[in-house]
C-alpha cells in the first residue's frame, strides 16, 4: 500500500483526521496531482489552520495550477504561522512574479538574497522579474550568480541561453 492510499483510507475510516488530509495532500502533491492534493488540504486547513507546511505546500499547488493570486493568499498564511519558513518566502516570490506583482517579486528575492546570498533559486527568480522589467544587466548578473552556485539547474541553463550568460 503507497502513501496516498494509506491516508486516503485513513480518512475514509476516521472523522475530522487533520494529519490524514495532510499527509494525503503531500503524497496527491508529490504524485502530480495538484488538484487532488489541493482538496485534502484545505480540509486539513480547516481543522487544523495554524499548520505553516501545509499552507506552504497548499500554496505550492495552488502555483502548480496557475492560481498565483491564491497562491500568494496561502503563503502568507504560512509565513503568519512561521516567518522564518524559507520555502514559504521562497514561493511567496515565486507567486508574486507569476501574479505579475514583478515590483514586489524583486524586492522580495532582493530581501531573501540580503540573508541567503547563496540561494541560487532566488537569483534566478530575481534575474527573470529583473528582465521582465527591462533591467537587463543585473538580470545578466543575477543569473550568473544562479550559474556559479547551480551549474547543472536545467532552468537555469535554459535562462542562461535566452539571456546571453
């Protein structure tokens, strides 16, 4: 029996089961199916709302389906439950850049790389809203950063080509 079986029985057998949804949510996640998991968290999110890592990964597949508004909602909530979250600031950037918020995506990747320098995620997400605003040499810069410290990222590569690194 996988994972998502097992806690999609578990919910089928108990009541009001916040760790069951969760954990099913996760395995849906994990497996590809972003919908599936979206429904088994915001059941446990109804139980249970202070739990950061769900919000953070309802946040996630909420980006998985191009809902970033959403997305941006749900990882607030995160943050609200656990500021230090870095995959929640991480993803919160991510949806912000995806909802067109390219200002506040920048200042938001600008913020983590002013803690984590060496978050090569965050340079390249900042170096891709960088160009969407026309700022072509720090993109370029940005992304040579995201190169140095994540040589073999397929998307970063892809980035690196279309930008001329």
């Amino acid at each position: 029996m996988d994972g998502t079986t097992l806690f999609e029985r578990t919910i089928a057998v108990t009541k009001n089961n916040a760790c069951a949804y969760a954990n099913a949510g996760l395995h849906r996640l994990r497996d590809g199916d972003p919908v599936a998991a979206i429904q088994h968290f915001q059941m446990s999110l109804r139980l249970q709302p202070q739990q950061s890592m769900i919000w953070r990964e309802f946040g996630a597949a909420l980006l998985q389906i191009e809902k970033p508004k959403e997305a941006i909602e749900a990882l607030r909530m995160a943050l609200k439950y656990d500021a230090a979250d870095f995959g929640a600031r991480y993803k919160l950037g991510v949806a912000l850049q995806s909802g067109g918020e390219t200002d506040k995506a920048i200042a938001h990747f600008e913020q983590i790389l002013s803690e984590l320098p060496n978050s090569a995620g965050s340079h390249y997400h900042l170096a891709l809203a960088l160009e969407n605003k026309g700022r072509m040499e720090e993109a370029r810069a940005h992304l040579r950063e995201a190169v140095r410290l994540a040589p073999t990222d397929a998307q970063i590569a892809e980035a690196k080509k279309r930008l001329g690194v």
